[in-house]
C-alpha cells in the first residue's frame, strides 16, 4: 500500500477515493488476464482504469504495491468464501467441507487470471512467495484447529494431522490451478460442482473414513 510522509499506509477514507482504488484494482485484474506479472505496466493499468498515472500513483507507488494489495483482498474473500457456508463442522463435516471447497473453487474461478499471475510471481520474487505461503499456512492452521476442537482429531492413523493437511491443502490448491488458472489447456471445463465433490471426498475420506455417517450429505 502506498504510504504518507509519515510512513502510515496510505488508505482512501472517502467514498470517492475508495471506489476509485477499487477502480484500479478492478482494471489490474483485466490487464493481468492477458499481460501477466512480470509484463504487468502501470501505464496498462492507468489506461484501462480511465485514469492518469498521477492519479494511479495517489493510490500506488508501483506495480508491486499494487498487486500485493489486488493480492491482499482476493485472499480475504477467498478466507471468507471457503468458510462453512452455516454448516457445522462437528455435526456434519461432509457438508461442511463440501460448503468449504465449494466457496473456495467459486472464488478462485473467478479469481482465476490473478492467481495464475500470482504463481508467476511467486517464481521470480520473494515478497511473493512469502505472501502465497502465508495465504495458505493461514487456510491451515484454521483447519487444524477446527479439526481438533470439533472432533478431538490430531493425528491420523499415527499421523501428524498438519502433514495430512498439507496434502490436501496442496492437492485442492494445484487442482484448482490446473482446473482453472490453466482452463485452456485442459480438453474440457470441469464443473465446479463436480470439482468440489471430488476434493471433499478426498478431505472426508482422509479425516473421517473409519467414522459412521449419518449426515444428510453422506458420500
């Protein structure tokens, strides 16, 4: 984010200066579907946006600056959108996990264009990489103790159950990379519907596959 004299993150307040940054941030989204990170340039950005580049730098010092934060608030809804959507974990994990990844692969999709950018960047920067990493250690320490606090759950057949979620964790994450940031190459497009049963059942049947069912949502 782009900072005052003072060194204090600068963030508009007005209404105005808010729909403009979102503005901006809107337009990187575009320019990013067809140039990427590493030819991303902010004069793209400013004539997309409709705006002068003194005005875009008001908002952003950089191209850096400006994908951290593009970065920043598509991880938030993505945290957000891959919450259980209302279901309880403890009285009903398919459902909940079926919610879950279902919020999560949406949003992604959605997303898709920015996150096949950020992969990029994540190979040629390490503010990049260490955003990505931080992004999903947050997904997993989230499951992890959501895991131990509604089911008692911390190993898996002697296992570590962090390892265990990092499996998945990485499983669900190259899945909708391949899925859907490279939806071209693949020889059909994959239903969200279909993509999300798929990676619960593989969630389910890591945590769950020697527990009695009795859900609504039983696989």
């Amino acid at each position: 984010m782009n900072t005052s004299a003072t060194g204090t993150p600068f963030a508009p307040r007005t209404p105005k200066g808010k729909r403009t940054r979102a503005q901006i941030l809107s337009a990187a989204r575009k320019v990013l579907a067809h140039s990427g990170y590493v030819t991303l340039r902010m004069s793209d950005v400013s004539s997309e946006a409709g705006l002068s580049m003194g005005a875009l730098y008001r908002y952003f010092a950089n191209k850096d600056e400006m994908f951290l934060s593009l970065i920043g608030d598509i991880h938030e809804e993505l945290f957000t959108a891959s919450k259980a959507g209302g279901l309880d974990f403890g009285a009903d994990p398919f459902g909940a996990l079926l919610n879950s990844n279902k919020g999560y692969l949406a949003h992604y999709h959605d997303n898709r264009d920015v996150m096949r950018a950020l992969f990029e960047a994540t190979t040629v920067d390490e503010r990049y990489r260490s955003m990505w990493w931080w992004m999903r250690e947050r997904h997993i320490d989230r499951f992890v103790a959501l895991l131990e606090r509604k089911h008692g759950i911390k190993q898996v057949d002697g296992m570590d159950v962090r390892r265990t979620t990092e499996a998945l964790a990485s499983l669900t994450e190259q899945s909708a990379y391949c899925w859907y940031a490279q939806e071209a190459l693949n020889n059909s497009p994959m239903p969200l519907d279909l993509a999300a049963e798929i990676i619960t059942r593989a969630w389910y049947g890591a945590f769950f596959s020697n527990r009695p069912w009795t859900g609504k949502n039983a696989p």
